[in-house]
C-alpha cells in the first residue's frame, strides 16, 4: 500500500515534471521567430498561410516576428478600438495581397515584410481622420494606400540593398505623409486633424504630473500602433515579450529615454502623457538593442544613444512638420537606425548582416557562427 | 486604243501604289527614333547638328526622340506665345552647348539629352515671372539656369547610373525651384508668381462644368510644356502621335487619370481645367507604358498604376510646396517613374536598360532579342 | 686687417644667407599639409597628439590641413569672442574624444577629419544662442551635438564612399538643423534667435555703402567660422595662406563672387555686410579650385562656376529655410561642391581621388604620379 503510494506519488510527480517540460518546451516553441511553424505551414490552405503571414507581418511593426505576438497585438487594437483594429487587419491583408500578386519574393512575403507597412498606414489614417470611427468612404484611401507601400518597399530594397539595410518603415513614413499632404485639413471627403507639434506652447501652463509622465511610457510602446490606451499597450509589450525578453526590456528602456529627451526640451504635456515622446525612442532603442547588432555592453551603450538620437530626432521633425501640420511619424527613429546600421569602425563588427537578423536571442547564441559564415560570405561575394 | 488605255490605267496605278509606298515609307521613315537621320547627319555643318540635336532635346521633354517632333513642338510653342517660344529655343541651345564645352559624352549630347531640362528651366522662368512678356533681362537666368542643367545632369548621372536609372527632369525641377527661391515673388529684378496649391479653397464655389474638365485632359498634355492652350496642346499631342501612337495613348489615359484624381481629392477647379492636374499623369503613364517597360497587359496595368501614383503624389507635393508659394512642377512624375524602374518581383522582367530604349513599338518588337542581350550583358558585368 | 674684414664680412654674409635658408627651409615646413610632424608626433603623450589632432581639426573646417594654421584660427577665435572660442575649443575635443573611444579609423583621426563637424556645431549653437555669452547650460547641447557628428560622419562616409565623395560638414549642416528644430525659439532652456532670410524685405530701405560691402568680402572668410569682426577674418586669411596661398586667393575670390551674387538678387544689406552672403561662394570657390581638383584654368573656371552656383543656391536655401526661421548654414557650398565631384566628362580627369587630396600646390605637383598611380589604382579595384 504504502510502496504504492509512493509509486503514485513518483509518477505523478513525474508525469507533472514531464508535463511542464512539455508545456516549457511548447512556450520555448512559441518564443523567437516560430521557424518550425512555417514547416507545418507548407501544404496548408491559402488562407492559413496568409493568415500567418498576416500575424508575423503584425508584429514585423515592433520589429518582431512571431505570429502569436501578431494574434496579441491585434487583440490589443480590437481592444483599443474595433475601428482601428478593422482598419489595421485590412491594411495587412491588402498589401500582403499586393505583394502576392505583384510577384515580389516569396520569402520576403511569408516572413511578413510586405505587410507591415501597409497596417500602419491603415492605422494612421484612421487615427487621423476626423470623420470618426465607421467612416466606411476611409476603406478605398486605406487599400490604395497600402497597396502603394508594397511598391515603394519593392523599389527602396533596390537602392537600400546596396548597403545591406533594411527598407524598414520607410514606406509607411511616406505614403501617410503624402495621404496627410494630399487630402489636406478641410478635404470635403477625407478631412484629417492637423498634428501638434511638441514644441507648441501650452495655453494654460499647468504642473507636469509624475504619474501621468510615468504611465506615459508604456503608453510609448503601444504608440507604436498608433494606440493610446494603457491596458492595450501593456498587452502590446506583452507580446514583444514572449517574441524576446531582451526586445521588451529595451522597448520600455527606449520609451523611457524618449519620456526624458521629451522633459529635457520641455515639450507639450500631451505629448509625455501619452507616449508620443517615448515611441520614436522605444523603436531606435529597439533596432539596435539586440536585433541588428549582437547584443553586448557596448552595444547597450550605443541602443541608448540612439533611443536619446531617435527621441532628440523625433522632437526636431515634429517641429519642422508641424508647421505645416504633419506628423514626424517614426521618421526619426527610422534615420537613426539607418545611420547606425551605416556605422563603421569598431562597432560595425557586431553588426548582423540583413539576412541573418532573428529573435536578439538567437542573434547571440550563434553570433560566433554568424561571425565565421559573414567572414566566408564577404569572400565569396568580393570576387 | 482599248489596249493602250488599259495599260495607262494599269501603269497609273501602278505609279500611284509605288507612290503611296514611297510615302509611307517616307512616313514609317519619320516616326520612332529616326536613327538613319543620323547617318545622314554626320557630316554636316556643326549648325545643323546642333538643330537636329536641340530639336530631339525638345521631345525628350514628353519622353520622344524625334527631330520633326521637336519641330512641330516647337511650332507649337510660338503659336502659344513666341515670348516662351524663344525662350524655350535660347534654353535647349545654351545647355547643349555647354554640355559640347564641358566635353560632355557626344552621344549623349547628339541624343539630346543634354538640351530638354535646360529648356524645361526656361519655359517656367519664364511662365512663373510677373514681368509679362519681352522682359530682356529675363534672358539672363535662363541662360544661367540652362547651363547649371548640365553640370546637374552629369552629377546626377554618375549616382543614378548605379542603378540603371535615368536623370530625367531632376535637374529642371531641382533648379527651377531653387531659381523660383533664390528671387523670391517680390524680387526687384526678377519677381514672379506665386503658385495656387491645388487644395486651396475656392473663395467663391461655383459648379464644376464637365465639358471645361475634359478639356483638361488634352491640355494636361500640353501643359508638359507649360502650355495652356488647345491648339497647340493638340499640335504637342500630334507630335507624340508621330513618334509613338502608343506614347500618344498612354499620354492622353495618364493625364485622364490624372484628372480623374484631381477630381477625387475636390482639387480647386482651375487646376482641373487648365490641365494641371493632369500632366504629372500624363508623364508618368508614358514612362511606364512602353517607354522604359516592354508593352503587355501587366505593364500597361503597372502605367496605369504609375499615372494615379503620380497624381496623388503631385497634388501632395503641390500642397506641401504651395505653403510657401512654390510649384511642385514634374517631381511627382520624375520620383513615381524613378521608383517603378526600381521595382524587383516579376515586373522587372519587363524592364528594358536605359541603354536600350527606343520607341515603344521598336522595345516591343526588339524585346526578344534585347532580353537575350540583356542576359549576356548582366553575365558579362557580374563577374 | 682688410683680409680679415672681407673674410668675417663673408662669413657673416654667409651665415645670414644659411640662417635665412634655414627660415625658409623651416617655413616651408610649416606650410602646406606638414605631413612630416605626424612622424614627429608618433611618440609623443596622447595629450599632445589630440592637440595636433584638433587643431588639424580647425583647419579642416576651411578646407586646410595644418597644425600652425589651426593655432592661428583658434587664436583668431578668442580674439572675437572668448566664449566662442572655449566653446569650439570644448566641441573639437568632444568630437575627436569620440571618435576614439568610438573605435573610428586611426588615421582619420589623426588627420582631423572627426574634429571639424564637431568644431563648426558648438560654433553654431554659441552664435544662435540668444541667452548671452557664459551660459553655462549650453555645454550640454554643445557636448552632445560634437558627439553625434561623430556619429553622423562615420555613417555618412559609408554612404559616400561608393562615388569617392567626401563627407565635408554634412553631419555639422545636419546637426545644427536638428538641434535649432528641437529647441525652437522660445525654448525654455535653450533659447535661440531665428535667423532671417536674405530675401527679407529691409523696414527702411537705406542707400547701399560700397566701402561697407567690400568690407564684407574678407569678413565672407570668417563667417565660415560664424566670426564677423573684421581682424580676426583677416586672420584667419592669413591661416589660409600660411596653408596654401592659392586656396587663399580663391577663398577671397569665392567671397567676392557670392558678394556679387548677394547684389545681384538684392539680398539684405546686412548680409552683405556681414560677409553672410560670401561665405557659401568662399568655400565652393576654395573646395573646386586646387583642393579636390588639380588647377588650371579649366578648373579655375569651375571653381568660379561653383562659387556662383554654391552663392545662388545659399541665397535659395536661406529664403527657404528662412521661412521656419532656419539658417541654410554651409548646405549649398556642401551640395554644390559635392555635385562638382561627381561630374562626368573632360572635367573628370582634373579630379584627384580624396585618398590623395592634400594642399593644392602639393596636388599640382603630383599631379601627374597620381594621374599614372589612379590608373594603375583604378586597374586593380576594377578586377
């Protein structure tokens, strides 16, 4: 009886310990890039396959790639708002689409690229526009212009290839500047709210809030997606988690030393409360922090002076294109990425090249593989 | 006799049928790129050179190469006002003899391409100055402006020919607005215009009037040339039609579209009838159909693309420029038709080299064999 | 008696001759590029070494390269303004400091190409500064902005670098755009003057003074170092010269062209004063004739070329930039200069490689071993 108890309780004990192996091993799954996925993904219907490449294209925004962060995020927007949330699983399905039937890549499409760009775009001229939410005439400026973006990122990887950087958000930057210039502020079909640039003087002059400025940088990471609520944010950086610990911590970081650069200046209180000085920082941060370069202290040191550029940046371009009424969008944060990834001398070294970019954790573990295979590739190549 | 008259009638068909084949021979002779000219040309004084040249500079302004084009533009010209005419003739000879001064590459000079961005500066210096008409002085920043069209085209070159792109009219629309700049509207010497961005609102709304906006769409057309009349906008389509049907088409669908953008986005009325809205259309339509991609269902889809790109991204640009009084001129054009040359995916196939492009008609028919070509070259260069 | 005379007559005859032999030997020593005190440097404390490297550094700034030359500069710095001058001072330090911990190439370094930018922002930032000289917050800016050239620089010249072009004071035009963006005018910290535009129109038009604008064509030397006192301009001049005299003549003729230019659009009187409208012309002037051009009289025809266009086209920049209350800086001579290198043609060959580039008497003697070593160059990066 007793024997077999403890038989009893040894099974148990190990089927539980088995069971959270298993379940440890299913999360470790579903962690980093979820590369095993897109075996299983092979002989599956259209609309799956679209479906995943939709997700990883979600989170290519955060410069992520795993289609379970994708399905967070985009339960975040509906959160948020179900408008944008419509708005922003159009844009992706239609660009993608775009990719698809324009012949671009395979690969470039599967792995989200010609997605993210489009959702963005979709986002912002929700946000923007001041017709409200279910403004259905938004549909046809929100798939033409996400459409568009699979052209210019098709004819930006031309010229960017050049120097082995990536296109980036280059074409959501521009497609949303010129929809902003083109329909203007009274445009009597798709009238859109003029941007405030930070640096406007405040009416009445009131006492900044600590709290507010510290709920302000989470609230930085949700800007991304153009999302100002807190719940959605925390969800939204949430998602950045399970793709990379090291990825969240430096989004939070990055928003935080936007949040400074943003006090430093004494820009609009708005602006700190609701993140918009974090964003630009979160994204420099992020770029460098892990992703494109091989994570060690020096490279910290250089996420957190781009996350300081990319937020000093943002503040000057809100400026200048707040004069006409536009927003700087992640235009800063994208320079500054560009500039850093352009970087030579020492730190060039832990640059990773374009192609081998994953998840920062796997970029670290086979940074000494990498390192060996650049060597062999910049060889051959040279000929 | 009824012999004689039978072989009369026979002999005088027979001279008419040889006739009328000697005449379209002569026609087939005078339309697409005119090459043999050139033969014909070589030993000639250098005056008639330089003619034959700057009138193959004119068309290359609507993206031809046909010297009796050029001449029935240039007659076009002067029937719109001899004022521009004349300016239009001192800026394409200036900046071609620069180009022959600076020693620039004699097939490129001989091709005319050294001659159209010069005379592009000045028809707009002098469309945009508030002087009227038979200002002398005037001369003076036009033959300025033409000569810097060259040293700007050969800079530009030696960048874009990185990858394959033409330089286009970035010269002509880089230095008409730094001419329009540097004077300012009140200039003492030399004042000009303001421009009308095309979102500014009317002061008195009238009603749209249908026939005036289809008139546009010729017009749009001849507005290439920054001119504003039927006659000789039809005459300018006329010349296309000489060197290309297909340009021709194309022309007239681009600047069509381009109104029909203009109309989507409540343009002020006057850009839509004096067929502003519709060249930027119009340019970008052409260089996609036919010109720089081999014709087929696919591309002629990609210049209808091209042509609604186009005139989105002008009237963004014209609001942005219109802040402070500038016009957006061809940039809108020049930056889509850069963009779709750029493009990878299963379009670039259809992309024929710069080196290559001829008349539409004459891509098409040669596309087999350029692509052979094209395949031989691109393994000779790789290595 | 009178033998001995003769004999101490020509030993002492003698001697001065050797002795003012030896002043010319140790003159010529000091002039031109001194490359021969990098060698004598080699061993020396690393605090001596950043000394020679900043003051190298200066001299960059108007396209010279010489140690004497930049403490002649730095003293003209302090004589106008001590602040001023500690400021630049501070700037060349923080910028070269970084560009070693950075890792950046030794020789650029050495060769003071990381201290210029660095130099010219703290310049910049002192003179928009309107809290008055001695503020000592402005360190902050001062510091951060030198650092972020380095930056700038590095990223910049990998871009750059495919068409052999130099970086020049992009990263200073660049920098000093955003830093006065993300203060704006009425910044509580960091406050600044908006500059005016030269096509502003005077209150109470005053009668031009000749006496005053001829005064202005050596002042157009100084304002590259923002510096508008007339002795130390004239100083600075003479740095030049002790560097290359002929750079000096075209530093003096580059000034009076853009002073001409300056007249010839009727900018404000002030700016000609000032030498403001000399500036731009003085640099393009200096930068196409001798120094990255072989001379003769074609490229001194270019670099006249150049001058009027880098003045123009300031003239254009300032009028626009000057509408959000920006100062066009350096960025037509940058543009222009950049432009002239990268022409094609007959000019091309007069071009020496930047790795080559060194005092303008020094390129015109070499010019024909770089002439065969560019060749045998071109031959081996060619394969």
């Amino acid at each position: 009886m007793w024997m077999e108890t403890k038989t009893d309780v040894e099974e148990a004990s190990r089927s539980r310990a088995s069971l959270s192996r298993r379940v440890l091993n299913t999360l470790l799954l579903c962690t980093g890039d979820m590369e095993c996925l897109d075996e299983y993904m092979q002989d599956k219907s259209f609309v799956l396959q679209l479906g995943v490449w939709g997700l990883r294209g979600v989170t290519r925004v955060i410069l992520a790639n795993n289609p379970l962060s994708g399905a967070l995020i985009l339960v975040a927007l509906y959160w948020a708002s179900p408008w944008q949330g419509l708005l922003g699983t159009l844009g992706i399905l239609v660009s993608t689409l775009t990719a698809v039937i324009m012949g671009q890549d395979s690969a470039e499409v599967s792995g989200g690229l010609h997605g993210f760009n489009g959702m963005l775009v979709s986002l912002l001229i929700g946000v923007f526009s001041s017709t409200g939410d279910w403004y259905w005439w938004l549909l046809l400026p929100v798939c033409l212009g996400s459409a568009t973006c699979v052209f210019l990122f098709s004819g930006l990887s031309s010229v960017l290839d050049r120097w082995d950087l990536p296109v980036a958000v280059f074409p959501f930057n521009i497609i949303i500047i010129l929809y902003l210039l083109c329909t203007g502020q009274d445009n009597p079909y798709f009238p859109h709210h003029a941007a405030t640039p930070p640096g406007a003087l405040e009416l009445n002059g009131t006492k900044l809030i600590a709290t507010e400025v510290i709920r302000g940088i989470p609230l930085g990471v949700g800007q991304i997606f153009a999302c100002g609520a807190l719940g959605p944010s925390l969800l939204i950086l949430g998602a950045v988690l399970l793709y990379s610990p090291l990825l969240a911590v430096h989004a939070l970081l990055g928003s935080a030393i936007g949040t400074l650069a943003g006090l430093s200046m004494a820009v609009r209180h708005d602006s700190l409360y609701l993140g918009l000085s974090g964003f630009n920082g979160a994204l420099g941060c992020m770029a460098i922090g892990g992703l494109f370069f091989a994570i060690s202290w020096k490279t910290h040191l250089l996420a957190i002076a781009s996350a300081f550029l990319s937020a000093y940046a943002d503040i000057a371009l809100s400026n200048l294109l707040g004069t006409v009424g536009l927003p700087a969008c992640s235009w800063a944060a994208t320079l500054t990425a560009t500039l850093m990834l352009l970087l030579t001398g020492s730190l060039a070294a832990y640059r990773i090249p374009i192609g081998q970019v994953r998840a920062p954790e796997h970029n670290l573990r086979s940074r000494s593989q990498w390192a060996a295979g650049n060597t062999a590739e910049r060889e051959s190549t040279d000929v």
